[in-house]
C-alpha cells in the first residue's frame, strides 16, 4: 500500500458513495487508476466491506465484554457479530475483551441486549457506555 492508496481510502471512510471521479480529481489521478485500485484492496481484503452510517434517531452505545482468559475471543466475537443491532465487532486489549458498538431503537433495546450478551456463554461481564454524539474523522 502506498500513499496513493492511502488517501483513496481516507476519502472512502468519509463517504464510501464517494465517485470515484470525485476521489481522482482530489487525489490528482485518473478515475481508472482510482476503480483499479479499490478493486486490488478489496480483492486483497485492505477494504473488508462498504458500510452506511445513519442517524436514525436511535441509541448508540458501546457495550464492553469481559470473557474468561481461557476462551477463544475470536469465537466470541464472531457469534456477536452476527446480532442485527451490531455495527461493529472490536477486539480490544486493556481490562475488556470485546466492544460492541451498537445500534438500538431505544434505550430498553440497548438493555435487552446487554442481558442476551451476558447469556452468552464465556461472558463474564459487560459494562456500557451510551454513545451522546459522533463525529467522522
């Protein structure tokens, strides 16, 4: 990857609609040169997938996930991952393992999925944060 590739994909995390006509003109090469290079990233899985962030109105919030130190963490998050209301599944280091960042229609939805994680087998414990507000980067 290099620093073209680089500022492709930094135009793409803000808005993955991005044309990439736009994206060749801010960069200062050729919309050719801009679909070429996507495609290589995500054929060799740099760009895992295009996403949508909304603003629904609904509750965000990250849920934090301990997990006993003998239990396979990927298996765990693989299963969470699957769950509608998640966004996005983050192995983390520090005094949690797992952290969700969830979208849900309200703060009783927020709560009933904190409980469904707790049931998870190998969760020891959560901790919840709600998300107030969310800039792009």
């Amino acid at each position: 990857m290099d620093d073209l590739d680089r500022e492709i994909l930094n135009r793409l995390r803000r808005d993955s609609r991005t044309p990439y006509t736009e994206i060749a003109e801010a960069v200062g090469t050729s919309e050719g040169t801009v679909r070429n290079r996507v495609d290589r990233m995500t054929e060799e899985g740099i760009i895992e997938r295009f996403t949508v962030t909304t603003r629904t109105g609904n509750v965000k919030a990250m849920v934090e996930i301990s997990v006993d130190m003998n239990v396979d963490t990927s298996e765990v998050s693989d299963r969470l991952a699957e769950w509608s209301e998640v966004d996005f599944v983050w192995q983390v280091s520090g005094e949690e393992d797992i952290v969700l960042v969830v979208d849900c229609v309200d703060t009783a939805a927020v709560n009933e999925l904190i409980s469904r994680a707790r049931e998870v087998d190998d969760v020891e414990g959560t901790k919840t944060r709600l998300i107030l507000d969310e800039r792009l980067g």
